[in-house]
C-alpha cells in the first residue's frame, strides 16, 4: 500500500505560505511574546482548520504551581490550568516535539478537553538559554493526523516569529 494510499499516513500538508508569512511576522507589529504567540495561533488555524486542526493553543508553565496555563487558542475554549502529567507537561519536561497517533492509547496520562479529539502535537517552546517555558498544542478529531513534518514546520514557524529558540528536531512517537 503507498503512502498515499495508507489511512494511518497523514496527508503531507504545505507549510510554505506560513512559513513565508512567519518569516515576516518578527519584522511588524505585534511586537509582545502573547501577542506572537495568538498570531502563531491565527496564522495556523486559518491555514489548517478542520484539516486536521481541531484546535490549536498555547499553554504557558506556571512560575508558581506544577501546572501549565491556556495563554491563547482556537477556535474554542480548553482545559486550564492543566497538570503537568499530560503531554503538554511531558513535552515541556522533555523540551522534544511529541506525536501522539491515538490519544486514547494515553490512558491517564490524556488530559481530554474535548472527547472527540483523537491525535495530538505537542511543540515545547524554548528559551534562548535552553530552558522550556510553554507549549504549542495542537488537536485533531483524526487519529494520526499529524507527523514529523508537521512538527518541524511549526517548530520553525515558532523559530521564525521569534517565539521560540531551536527546538529540538528530535521528535517523539507516544
């Protein structure tokens, strides 16, 4: 069966107009980390709603508590604060893009904030000195909708709009 063909292969999508409109984005306003991060948010979602997107935010770790806070999202609310027990905790914990095909393979460790999602794409955000400070989360109602191009697409859109330093490309199959 070719890829193209294969149901549990996603289809490859084209990041080169976000890219292109990423690339941009640093040199105009807005110019704050929050309001980058809902232009992050806009850009992708008016690129890939409904194909796979579900829903698509960033979540922020708390200074104060072990949990992560919704800063921006759409195209509905979610869960917040959330533990760090689920995949936006593990991939800010590991600093590594995380691929989740079937989030009900997850068992405890899914924070479902909507039943119908069924894959996940987590995009740790870093810190020039290498530390992690949030998450790009990313949700489909498709089961294996995203891969490891996706993650390195949004992981330079993130690079690109200045929201992130390098991330890591090592990223990792749940």
């Amino acid at each position: 069966m070719s890829a193209l063909s294969d149901p549990r292969t996603p289809p490859r999508r084209d990041y080169a107009q976000v890219l292109a409109l990423a690339a941009a984005a640093p040199a105009t306003p807005p110019a704050t980390r929050e309001q980058r991060m809902l232009q992050a948010v806009t850009l992708l979602w008016n690129a890939f709603a409904h194909k796979p997107l579900s829903w698509i935010g960033f979540y922020e770790k708390s200074p104060d508590a072990d949990e992560m806070i919704l800063i921006c999202r759409e195209p509905k609310p979610a869960c917040s604060p959330i533990g760090l027990f689920g995949m936006c905790g593990r991939g800010w914990k590991e600093r590594r893009p995380l691929l989740v095909a079937d989030v009900r393979t997850l068992g405890p460790d899914y924070i479902a904030c909507d039943p119908r999602d069924q894959s996940e794409l987590v995009i740790p955000v870093i810190n020039p000195d290498g530390s992690c400070w949030g998450v790009l989360d990313a949700d489909s109602y498709d089961l294996n909708a995203f891969d490891e191009h996706d993650a390195a697409s949004m992981s330079r859109m993130l690079e690109l709009m200045g929201i992130s330093a390098k991330i890591s490309p090592d990223t990792a199959r749940v």
